[in-house]
C-alpha cells in the first residue's frame, strides 16, 4: 500500500505554531483532511503519518483527534518534552493512545546545535524505545554530530531522518552534506524520509537540481532505507502535491518494481505500523 510518511495539519487558532506567520503566505491557513483527501486519492495513496508541528503536548493531543477520526490517518509523530524531568512518565502517557507512532522534537528551531548530544535526554530516548516509538529526526546538516551520539548510545532507538538532513540546496554546497549523510547512513538501523527536499532549494528549482541528493541518499541509504514523505502542505511553497509526488518517481524510475513499492510504502509500513498504528 502507498503511504505518505510525512504530512501535516494544523489550525491557527490553537496559537503554538511559533514558525507558522503571515509572511509564509500560502500555508498561513488551516489545513485539514478534506484538503489532503483528494490529493491522496488522485495518486493512490492509501495511508499517511500524520506529523507534528507545534513543540507542544496539546497539539499532539489535538493530531491524535483528528487520526482517530480520520482512516487515512496510520499514525501520528507528535511532541514531547524531552527536557522534561519527569519526561519518562509523560512519553508513557502520550503512548498509550495507539495511534502514536514517534515523537519529533524540533531539533532546527533549537539555539544549542548539540542538544540531541546531552546525556541529560537519555530518559526519553529509553522511555520511546520502551514504547516502541519512533524517533524522527528534523535536522539541517549541522546537527549531524550530535545525532551520530544519539545513534551510538541508543542503538535499539527506531530513527528516521527528516527531509535528507536539510541540504543547502539554494547555495548548492553538498559538501559537508554529503560525509554527514555518509556518516549516518554506516548505521544500518537508521532510515531516511524523502521528503521536504523543494523547500530547501530556490523557487527555480528542477528536477535536475535535485537529483545530485537523491543519488546521493540512494547510494547511502539505498531503496530499503529511504521513505517517501510530501511533507505536504509546506510542500506547496515550492510546488503541489502533485509536482512532488512526480518528481520523485521520476527520480526513482531507475529502481525496480519492488523497490519503489518500498520506497513509496513498504518501508514507512515497516518502521512505523508493525506495532503501533492504524494498519
């Protein structure tokens, strides 16, 4: 079954979205199900993971609603807060609702560049590995360093890598890029979402411009560890639904049969719904 591994929806009215503002333009709106509904069904997308947005409880509350009343909905990645001292209990809690399936802080927004390095986040590490949770892992290249230590010290933690660690792709250096991703890709427990990628480059971006990175995420991860992901609606300040969804076939054409199944499905079924979710 296909599944869309990394989407969103929010509604401005909650007031937690700090990085949602007027000056994102077409995204600054409510986004709900019935605006992803036909997007999925025009492309046979069965499934999605429904991911957080807002770096706070109540809007993973508010997620879990909505996939509770939404079929398409298999799982969502909400928040929580690993600084927390009691961030154990809280993790358990927000668990217990099944269709729970990771846990994203977002690690972009966060000033410290080593925070994932702190030992003090061990307790939440442990407590998603005692719940079967995925971790999902929003960085730009330069937190690299700090998630290889979380990726060392916790090597049963399920990890996935949102949106190909954030390439530069609007300066078009891949340099540090390319031996960061390198580096984690040697971790062979680790996946990697194919998703988010057009929002990192410039409004004139081609295909072309983004095939030196998934070449590169191909060669790394190689088609058993990478996910497709629309990372929709933020998807649509580059291009639609539709556009993405294209361009990554496309730049996959060259996988077999079996391999894109995985890819645009099998894989995402794999990490996040063997135990948890909505299957």
């Amino acid at each position: 079954m296909r599944i869309d591994a990394h989407q969103h929806f929010w509604s401005l009215a909650r007031g937690d979205y700090g990085w949602l503002t007027p000056a994102l333009g077409l995204i600054h709106r409510d986004f709900g199900p019935a605006d992803l509904a036909p997007l999925l069904a025009a492309h046979s997308v069965e499934r999605t993971i429904l991911v957080q947005a807002a770096p706070t409880e109540a809007e993973t509350a508010y997620l879990l609603d909505i996939a509770a009343k939404t079929l398409f909905v298999a799982g969502v990645v909400g928040w929580s807060d690993f600084d927390a001292p009691n961030v154990a209990e809280r993790i358990a809690t927000l668990a217990a609702d099944p269709l729970l399936v990771g846990l994203r802080p977002m690690v972009q927004d966060i000033p410290d560049d080593g925070w994932l390095a702190r030992p003090e986040l061990a307790p939440a590490f442990k407590a998603m590995v005692a719940n079967g949770l995925v971790f999902d892992a929003l960085l730009k290249p330069r937190h690299i360093p700090a998630m290889l230590a979380v990726l060392e010290r916790h090597p049963n933690l399920a990890c996935v890598i949102d949106h190909g660690a954030k390439p530069d792709l609007v300066n078009g250096d891949l340099t540090a890029w390319r031996v960061g991703i390198g580096a984690l890709a040697r971790h062979p427990g680790l996946t990697c979402k194919l998703s988010g990628l057009v929002t990192e480059a410039g409004p004139d971006w081609t295909l072309e411009t983004l095939r030196p990175v998934v070449e590169h995420l191909l060669a790394t991860f190689g088609p058993e560890r990478l996910i497709f992901g629309s990372d929709w609606p933020v998807v649509t300040l580059r291009a639609s639904y539709a556009q993405w969804f294209e361009v990554a076939e496309a730049l996959l054409a060259g996988l077999s049969e079996a391999q894109r199944a995985a890819v645009f499905g099998g894989n995402a079924q794999k990490l996040y719904l063997s135990q948890r979710g909505r299957r």
